[in-house]
C-alpha cells in the first residue's frame, strides 16, 4: 500500500468511523434521489426555454431546479399534460408554448434546451441557432447525413453561441479520472473496449397512447438502441482512445419484441479504431447483468482494456452514482514511465495502490487524493477513506451528478464562450457512429466511416 503505508490499521479504523458516517449520510441523500435544491437568483443568470418537455425534459427540469445559474423563462411541448408537468416541476411561471418558433422569437430566452425525439433535434437546433440562441441538444444530435453536415455548417458560421450535447458522462469526475489515467499511461495502450446496455425487460410499447409517444420504437423518427444507448458508450470509447472509429460491422435482428415497433432489439456491432484498437458493443433485452465491477451494477457500463490495465466503469442513474474500478495486469510489458514511479505507486491525478493481478482497485477522486495542504483531521479522514476503500468497504463517490455539472457548465460557458466539454465535434462524431452503425445492421455490411462525407449532401429535411 503506497499511501496508506504510514497508516496502521489501528489508526485508520479511528477516523473510519467518522468517514463512514459521512459517506453514509451523502449514500442515503443518493438513495432519497436528486438533491433538489431551490435555484438562488443570481443576477446573472442565463434565461432558458426548454422545447420537448417529456421524460428526459422534465428530468433535466428537476434537476435545473436546483441550479443557480440558469433560470427557466419558457417551457414548449405539444402536448398541455407535458407543459403542466414542466411547469410543476421547475416552479414559478415560465410562458408557456405549443410551437417552437414562438418561443424562440421570444427575447426573453438566451438558451434553448432542445428534448424533443431525435428526429426533431435538427429543425429545432438550426431555428435555435438562427435565432440567436445558445442550446442543448440531447443526444443524439442529429438524425441524418444531412444533418450533419448542416449542422457542422451553421456552428461554424455561429462561433459564438454554445452549443453542447447531452452526454453527460463527459462532465463525470468518475469518467475524467478514468481518462487521466489512460492519459497518464496507468493502464497502458488501450487497445479495446467493451461496452453494454442490457435491458430486462426491454422498452415496452404505449399500447394505450399514440404512435408518436412511442417514438423510439420507429425507424421514421428514431435510431433505436443505437441511437439512445449506444451513443452514450460509443462516445466513451472515442474519448478513451482519443479517436473515432475507421469502420462499423454488425448483426441486429429483432427477436424478442413483436408488438409492431420496427426497431431491432438484439445488436451486436464491433468498431474498428486506428492501430488495431476496437469496441465491442452489445444492446440486448432479457438479461440486465453486467460482469463489471464484480456485477454490482447492472445494464450498461464499459470495459476499458490496455496493455497495463483494465477499468470498468459505469454511470449509473440518479440512484447510483458513477462507479470506477481498475485492474492492473498480471505482467504488464516493461514501460520505461513505469519504471520511474516507485514501485507501489501510480499516480494518474489520483494516487493508486497496486495489487495482485486481479484485485480491483478504486479509481480515486480529486477530493481523496493528498495535497499536502490538509489539516490533520482532514489528512486523516483521506487516510481512513483510501483504507475503507482498498477493503472494499467503500467505493469513491463523485461529489455531484454529472448531469448538474453538465446543466451549470453549460450556462457557464453560455456566458464565458468557453468551449464545453461536449461539443458540436463530440455531438457530430457521435451521431454520424449512430448513423453508419444502423447503415451497418440494415444492410450487413461494413460500412467505412469516410462514406458519411459523400452521403447527404443535398439540404436536410424540412421538419
Ligand atoms: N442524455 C440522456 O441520458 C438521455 C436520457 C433520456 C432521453 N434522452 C434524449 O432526450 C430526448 C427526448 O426523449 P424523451 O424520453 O424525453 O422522449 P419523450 O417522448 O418522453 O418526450 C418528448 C417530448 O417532446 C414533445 N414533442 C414532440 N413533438 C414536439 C414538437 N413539435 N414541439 C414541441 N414538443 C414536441 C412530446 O410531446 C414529448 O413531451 C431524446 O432525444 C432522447 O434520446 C437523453
């Protein structure tokens, strides 16, 4: 143990009790679900307008409630249930709008959330952004080629209004840990990844409401699994490589599911990434276990795998914070880095304990690492947390839900111009793996992600 070396068992059951109590007080705010907090006015604030006010609207509204830097002047939906919803749920009395365009001619709205199904994301974003507005689209971003390439058009001749997507696992202190440590080498070359969404059961149809509130079932104005699951995880692997895939394969069928929907519900696909390095990724109904970190967790995480190392590592939902492990290989190949650090210790903006071949390790945070700025106690406190977490008494939480840092980040690089973390490059390379994967499973072939730049190069759709 490199960190804990100087701390007897004695000493850190002292302090555990205290550290444990701590964790078990923010485990328990977990359990009660999102912390939401009343939005303190600041003067400052960016004025929002949401367009799609549905589950992931009002998701998102929740939990905007209790963020500061934003304020909700106009919620927009089609349907009155959803705009009474929205309006419960953030409070106060923003204006309320059935058609989009009347409320981005509103000169009240700086910013514009876009939570709309996937097939509207473009017509609603473009209007947005000619209208002067900064936005939030959910992922996917966009549907079509053509999207694509509109999209990429109209930000670059808009530089200064932000547009970010909704993959939230980038604002995660779990994921940035996990990305320092591939940057810092901790686990080697990553040469593959494995991802899953497994869901038991799968989504179920609406039998009792409209077509259009099932949505994601429907090839007209969906992407299916790849589009609302795999996008999550595909961006993931992209940025754990620091490189988009070259090409998709894949086998997709739908199996299980026959109540009328046309998308398919059993995918397997494999990437091919520059110098050999590849993802995996399966989304399949009727089994959620996960074999990541030891199965705690179930339906969707990654396995990150590089010469030196492994993590696992999942998002979780509002319930269950972001969850890391790493696994150091048995024989890792003699890296000249490696050699320099002290034999026990690895430090990848976290400092690291090693183990035996196959013990799982935590991914550490900011708040646990030393900086020698601590008081005693808070020294202490650090210790006994490595100590609880090395014998899998405690696992590292992320001080805050990626999904509020992503909304305040959001508003603040509104108000600096500062790129955010998940931006229009992030959002399009995302979409055009969405777009050429189900190219992919419709026609069994290999599909080269060069071909996205020869298709749709007319204009895109008019909604
Ligand atoms: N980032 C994430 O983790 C995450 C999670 C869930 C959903 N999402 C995304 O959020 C988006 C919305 O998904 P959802 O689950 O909320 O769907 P939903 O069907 O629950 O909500 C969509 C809403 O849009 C409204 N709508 C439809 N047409 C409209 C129009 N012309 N004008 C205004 N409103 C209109 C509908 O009435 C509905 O209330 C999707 O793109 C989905 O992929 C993202």
């Amino acid at each position: 143990m490199a960190d804990s070396k100087d701390m007897t068992r004695r000493e850190a059951v002292k302090v555990a009790g205290a550290a444990t109590l701590a964790t078990v007080a923010a485990a328990r705010q977990v359990q009660a679900g999102p912390l939401i907090r009343t939005a303190k006015a600041q003067t400052n604030a960016i004025q929002y307008g949401m367009v799609g006010t549905g589950s992931r609207g009002t998701y998102l509204l929740k939990h905007l409630k209790g963020i500061d830097n934003g304020r909700c002047v106009a919620v927009c939906d089609v349907s009155d249930d959803a705009l009474t919803k929205a309006v419960q749920t953030i409070g106060g009395s923003p204006k309320k709008y059935k058609d989009w365009r009347e409320l981005l001619a509103d000169k009240d709205v700086e910013a514009v959330f876009v939570t709309t199904p996937l097939f509207l994301h473009y017509p609603v974003t473009k209007d947005a952004l000619e209208a002067g507005k900064h936005v939030f689209c959910e992922k996917s971003m966009v549907f079509t080629p053509e999207e694509v390439h509109g999209l990429r058009k109209l930000a670059h001749d808009r530089p200064k209004q932000t547009l970010q997507v909704g993959l939230q696992r980038r604002y995660s202190a779990m994921y940035q840990a996990a990305r320092q440590m591939v940057e810092k080498g901790v686990i080697g070359e990553v040469t593959y990844v494995q991802a899953q969404w497994h869901r038991n059961p799968g989504w179920k149809m609406k039998t009792d409401q409209p077509k259009m509130a099932n949505w994601r079932l429907f090839r007209e104005w969906s992407g299916g699994l790849v589009a609302e699951l795999a996008s999550h995880q595909i961006d993931v692997a992209d940025w754990m490589m620091g490189m988009t895939p070259e090409a998709v394969m894949g086998m997709g069928s739908r199996d299980f599911m026959h109540d009328g929907r046309d998308i398919l519900d059993n995918i397997q696909l494999i990437y091919k990434y520059p110098k050999g390095r590849r993802l995996v990724w399966t989304g399949i109904p009727g089994s959620s276990h996960w074999a990541g970190v030891g199965g705690q967790r179930t339906e969707m995480g990654e396995i990150i795998c590089g010469t030196g190392g492994s993590i696992h590592i999942t998002v979780g939902d509002d319930n269950n914070m972001p969850i890391g492990m790493w696994f150091k290989e048995p024989n890792p190949p003699k890296v000249e880095e490696a050699k320099k650090k002290k034999k026990e210790e690895w430090k990848a903006g976290a400092t690291m304990v090693a183990a035996a071949g196959s013990r799982p390790l935590p991914i550490l945070l900011d708040k646990d690492l030393l900086t020698g700025k601590e008081s005693f106690l808070e020294k202490e406190m650090k210790y006994a947390r490595l100590w609880l977490y090395q014998k899998g008494i405690l696992v590292p939480e992320e001080p805050k839900n990626p999904v509020d840092t992503s909304l305040e980040s959001f508003f603040n690089d509104c108000r600096t111009g500062k790129r955010p973390r998940a931006d229009i490059e992030v959002g399009l390379a995302d979409s055009i793996a969405v777009i050429l994967s189900n190219i992919a499973l419709d026609t069994g072939r290999t599909v080269q992600f060069s071909e996205i730049e020869n298709m749709g190069k007319g204009e895109a759709k008019k909604a």
